[in-house]
C-alpha cells in the first residue's frame, strides 16, 4: 500500500477495495450483522467517492435497498432505489 504506484494503479487498489467492502457489508446483512454492514458499506462509498465509480456507488444505494427488504421496510428500499443521495441517511 504505501510503495510508489501510478494513479492508475492507485485507482484500482481503490476499485477493489470497494468492491471488497461492498461483498462484506453484503454477508453482515445476511448474518444480520447491522453495525458491521453499516461500517462496510460506508467504507465502500468513500471509496467510490474517492474513486468516482459510479458503479460501485449505485451498487451501495441497492445495498441499503437490500438491508431494509431484509428489515420489512419496503417503501424505505423503494425510495433508496430511486434515489441517489440515499447513502448519506
């Protein structure tokens, strides 16, 4: 991590840990494991932020979506799917 690198591969360090932490916020919520999910899920969005992956941030709102079908909380998850800004409630 702390070796010389180019941006480019800096950027795909990035890239794969934010899919990496998408994949674990993703087994937390299965395992019912909300905090740990939540800590995942907002390393992942800061990684996409950072990284300006569009994919890994849309993949983090549908995550959320996921966590409050699993909760019951459909019109929640309905508005996550709709809505871009969602990750930052």
């Amino acid at each position: 991590m702390d070796g010389k690198k180019t941006l480019a591969e800096h950027r795909r360090l990035l890239v794969a840990v934010g899919w990496l932490s998408l994949l674990a916020s993703r087994c937390h919520i299965d395992l019912g494991e909300r905090s740990a999910a939540a800590a995942r899920g907002h390393s992942a969005w800061e990684v996409a932020t950072e990284a300006e992956h569009a994919e890994i941030a849309a993949w983090c709102l549908e995550t959320r979506a996921w966590e409050q079908v699993t909760d019951g909380k459909f019109a929640v998850a309905a508005e996550f799917s709709r809505d871009d800004a969602g990750m930052a409630r």
